[in-house]
C-alpha cells in the first residue's frame, strides 16, 4: 500500500487520538509500508500527516497539544472520542486562525531572505519610511519591499573578466519583491499585483510574494503573469519549502528609476554602491567585499532550529 494507505489503515486501527510516531510505529510493526532507505521514515510520517492537512482531506484531523505538537484522528472515529478532546482541537484550531493574524508583513522579510540566500541570491530590505518623503502612502507605489541580486557565477577568471569588459550587465542579475502576508480575493489580488508592477519596473525581475495564495485565484494569477510578467513566488513557513508558482519575464534595467530610488532612499544606494564594489572588486579583494555585502544585506536563518523558534515568537503559523 502507499504511505497515505499506511497511515490511514494504522489511524483506523489505532482507532484514537495519536501521534506521528506512534503511528510510524504501527506501520513499522505491521510491516504496512517499505520506507527503503529513507534515513527519519517517521518524519516522512509527520509530512504525510502534515499534507492530510494542508490539502483539505477531510479524513483526518489533528489537534494541537500544549507543547505544540499535534496529535491526529480519523474524522469517521470522531464518536468515540471524548468530547474534551473535540472541544481542545476546536479551541486549538481557533488560536491558529487568530495568530495568522497576529504577525507583521514585515515578519516575512527573514524567511524571503533565507529563501533567496538558499539560491544565490542576495537581498535587501527597503524601508519606504526612510525615504525622502518617506510618511506619504504614495511611496509604497515606488519602493519594492525588497531587493535582490544574483551574480553569474563563472568558473573562470578569464571568462569573468572578458564578460566584464564586453557588457558588464550580463554579469549579474536584479530583482524586486513585493510581499503579502496572505492574498485571498480578486481584489487584494488586483492591488497587490499591481503593487509590484508598480515598483519593479526599474529590475530585471519582479516578483509578488504570499505567504498564501488563495486556490481559487490560480487561473486569474496565471492571465496576470502572462500579461506583465510578474513572477509570483509562494513562502513558506519553512523558507527552503517556498517555490516559484510562476516565472517573471526578462527586462532591461531602467536606470533612470534606479537612478531615483537612488536619491530618495539612502539603503537603495547603498545597495547599489555594494553591488558595483563587488562588480569591480579586483580578485585580491573580492572576498573581504564579498564578506561586506553579504553582512550589508538581510539576516537569514543558520538552521531549522532558528526559523521555527522565529516563527513561533512571530506567530506565523507553521504546517
């Protein structure tokens, strides 16, 4: 049978409120699946679980303990469960939605960081605040929430110079993001996208990030791209997780909006001017310039003891 089939059957016979691992357990015992050479099978259990979940099957529901962990149930063996223990998954699920609502947009900023870090890419965050007539609203029109650079890395040192010398944009690549907490209708759609047309025109990609797209926004979503080339990318609670839903379109840079996001905001430049030290760094000096960026641009997380800590104290829901 397929993992899902496992995990099913164990919960059925279980016929309770359980964990993963005893779950896992179950399995393992009744030899219901081959986990190979899968080196933790029981947090392939918890994933299973985790998607049973995430997808909406109604076959099973899970409550949060205090510690944090949830324990799982078929919904079909709901009457033989305590009430109590009905009662505290409801609570649970309840607390879940309100600290969704908790967290601060700007909470997102360090898991989009970690995320691009993981793929060669080095980001910012921009204050709008900051800006030369930072306090006008109108300047979230202006200012990407964040930026981001990745460098063509080529082995060798003649090619990196030659590339240089003959067209020096090609050695690297810009990029602006727009984060959302969640985008759940037509109409934080529309505003959000155009958000992020709005104040990536200058960069060679922009891109909208949420950390929930609605399902039911997929078709409308897939037009929109289609039709400005925004790239939309999905975060997760678990950065390494986050994935591109869809591509952006290619553009030239337009330094004349960079040139301006230059004068108003003091970071922007700043970015910008690390970015061309890089660029122009000689071999001796591109490490130590390197080490200057990287500690220049936004904090990202060493392990995944750190991003689940962070999401706890931030109270952005985990799967």
């Amino acid at each position: 049978m397929t993992i899902k089939e496992a995990i099913l059957k164990s919960l059925d016979e279980i016929s309770g409120v359980t964990n993963y691992m005893d779950i896992y357990n179950h399995i393992a015992s009744k030899a219901y699946y081959d986990f190979g050479p899968a080196k933790t099978p029981a947090t392939t259990v918890s994933a299973q679980l985790g998607d049973f979940i995430r997808s909406g099957d109604t076959r099973v529901k899970r409550i949060k303990e205090a510690g944090g962990s949830y324990s799982y149930y078929l919904t079909k063996n709901e009457q033989n469960i305590p009430l109590d223990t009905i009662a505290l998954a409801s609570e649970g699920e309840a607390k879940k939605a309100d600290k969704t609502k908790t967290y601060d947009e700007r909470d997102l900023h360090k898991l989009l960081a970690s995320y691009l870090k993981n793929v060669g890419i080095y980001s910012k965050t921009i204050f709008h605040e900051q800006s030369i007539y930072g306090k006008d609203n109108n300047q979230i029109w202006t200012h990407p929430d964040m930026v981001g650079i990745r460098f063509l890395n080529l082995q060798n040192k003649t090619s990196q110079n030659f590339l240089k010398s003959i067209n020096s944009v090609e050695t690297f690549k810009l990029s602006s993001y727009e984060l959302k907490k969640e985008i759940n209708s037509d109409a934080e759609l529309k505003k959000a996208f155009f958000q992020a047309v709005s104040n990536s025109s200058w960069a060679n990609y922009g891109y909208l990030v949420a950390l929930e797209f609605s399902d039911s926004l997929t078709e409308e979503i897939e037009r929109l791209n289609q039709s400005f080339g925004i790239g939309i990318i999905e975060l997760n609670a678990n950065p390494y997780r986050s994935k591109i839903l869809f591509q952006p379109k290619y553009r030239d840079l337009d330094f004349k909006t960079i040139d301006k996001l230059c004068k108003i905001n003091k970071e922007f430049e700043r970015f910008i001017e690390q970015t061309e030290k890089l660029m122009t760094a000689e071999e001796r000096y591109y490490k130590s310039t390197e080490k200057e960026l990287n500690e220049f641009c936004d904090k990202y997380f060493a392990n995944d003891t750190e991003v689940e800590e962070y999401c706890k104290s931030k109270n952005i829901p985990q799967e």
